[in-house]
C-alpha cells in the first residue's frame, strides 16, 4: 500500500503543500471535495496553496446527475439510505440504554464488590452491541450492490482522472456523503495504490469504522456512536476530528469509556496540526496526536504496527 496521511483541519493551518514536498509528490493532484455537497469544486484555494493543477473528481455532482438519468440506480439508493437510518435509530436507542447501565455501574462505591465484574459485563454487551450494528450495516450494503457500479461512461472519467495524478486528496465535510460517494464509484479500490492525504472527515472514511462523537453537543452530553463502516484503507484506527475542541479531554473517565469501548482499535486525535504517516498499516510517523488510552490518560501514538497489535489484543 501506498503512503496515507491524516491531517487535522486544513482551513485556518493548511500544510498539505508540506506533505506533499515531502512525499516527493511532483505534478497535479486529484481532490475529492463531495463532502461539500453544494460547495463542491471550489478549490481555488486549495490550488493557490499548494501552486499546481488540482483535478477535483466531483463525485457529488456526478452522483446527482447519474441519479437524474438512472431511475433504478436512484430508487435502490434511497431504499439503502432509509434502511441505514431506520438501523441507526435503533440502534442509539439501544445505546441509550447500554450506556446509561454503565455510567450507573460506575457510580457504585469502589468498596462495591459487584462493581468491577458488573462494570465489565457493561462493556462487554455495549461492545457486542456496536458490533451487532456494524453488521446490520454491512448486510445493507450487500443488499444494494447495484449502487456501486455507476455508469461506464462516467465511472471511466473518474479513473482517467485518478490515473493521470500520483496523490489524491480528500476533505472533509458531510461524513455521510462522502462515504456514499466514495463508494459509489469504487474509489474504496482505487485509493490502494494511491497516495493519499486526507483530513478532518476524509480521514474519518478510510478508517474501518466511523464513529461520531461530541461530548458537548449543543443539546447537551452526547454519546459516541458508531455511525458507518469506512472503506478500511487505514486498519486498527479511530480518527477523530476536531478531538481539542469536541471532547473533555481532561475527563478521565470519559476518555477511558471511549478507548474500551473501541478497543483494540487506536482512537487518534486530529486536530489543527496534526499529522500521521501511514505505510501498510504501519503508523511511521505523528505529529501534535494523542491516543486515547483505556486508563484516561492521552499518550503520543508510537510508530507501530496498527494490524498486528489489533490482531493481538
């Protein structure tokens, strides 16, 4: 596999022209922009930043107009989309409950002697339960493969494109979008031999699991949940966005709930400046990242080897 990077958010702190000098990346890049939705392409910006020719594959535009042409390939897709959010919805009403079963374990006295065995048991179910859903949500996907094979036409464009360029970027945005677009045409294929510089939610969908999380949302304490199966370009790990500002990271307790929880997989912040160096798996270089840690502390990630400690834990 080739190099892929996970940046932190990229509009007050760009550094992708950095990553690419020293990638040795020479010549034009290709950008996937679909989780702007309507703001798609608008990467002048981006192209002034890093001075070269920036080809933005405009999936999301290319998605619309193949749903405008293709009544089937539009209907089987709304069908999917509504069998993920009819999952979703129970799911988090299942999660409600496993997690507030837990937080009430936690609050038994520590001379409790049923508070540790309970509190395990706690994790235990609320694990099976995110990995119950997690295969809900491969199953639909299954159902619909005919949503991943746009038109030959259109899917042939987007890899001329990808061809003629030796990296691809991938922004952030609507996580969601993104995900459905990436699929739509493949590109969950075409990335393997790429390098690949993504940030904020584009590094959320090469993960293998993405997981939304904010524990102060403006309706109050949220829950993390898992919300997708990524495209696994990048295995083991949890990227999350924006962590400075989205987590209590001085909340021990919430920290380690969290790294439990998505155990063996390693939670990694990413936040203005962040920078992580993937070659096969393997984590060859961080910067300004923490891992979250299963005792609530924050550790700087190790160069290690992501898939083979996942396979051991």
């Amino acid at each position: 596999m080739a190099d892929v990077v996970f940046l932190g958010p990229q509009r007050l702190q760009p550094s992708v022209d950095q990553i690419l000098e020293k990638l040795g990346v020479q010549g034009p890049v290709c950008a996937v922009t679909a989780g702007w939705q309507e703001r798609e392409g608008e990467v002048e910006e981006l192209q002034r930043h890093l001075d070269r020719q920036v080809f933005d594959l405009k999936l999301y535009s290319r998605a619309d107009r193949l749903f405008a042409h293709n009544p089937l390939l539009r209907k089987a897709h709304s069908r999917r989309q509504a069998m993920l959010r009819d999952q979703q919805r129970a799911y988090r009403l299942r999660l409600y409950h496993a997690l507030e079963a837990l937080r009430s374990l936690e609050q038994l006295p520590n001379s409790s002697s049923a508070r540790s065995s309970q509190i395990r048991a706690a994790m235990t179910a609320l694990r099976q339960l995110d990995r119950h859903h997690l295969r809900r949500i491969e199953q639909i996907h299954s159902r619909f493969p005919e949503t991943s094979i746009p038109e030959r036409g259109t899917r042939e464009e987007v890899l001329a494109l990808l061809s003629s360029c030796r990296a691809v970027l991938i922004a952030g945005g609507h996580i969601a979008v993104l995900l459905n677009r990436l699929r739509l045409f493949g590109l969950h294929r075409q990335l393997q031999d790429k390098t690949v510089i993504a940030w904020s939610a584009g590094a959320m969908a090469l993960c293998d699991r993405v997981v939304l999380f904010h524990d102060r949302p403006p309706q109050g304490a949220g829950d993390a949940e898992v919300f997708e199966k990524g495209l696994g370009i990048v295995k083991g790990v949890i990227a999350l966005p924006q962590a400075g500002q989205r987590l209590v990271l001085d909340d021990r307790q919430r920290i380690s709930r969290l790294a439990r929880r998505m155990s063996p997989a390693h939670c990694l912040t990413l936040d203005p400046g962040s920078f992580l160096h993937f070659r096969s798996d393997r984590l060859v270089e961080c910067r300004q990242s923490s891992r979250l840690m299963p005792r609530g502390s924050l550790m700087h990630p190790k160069a290690e080897n992501v898939r083979h400690e996942q396979a051991l834990a």
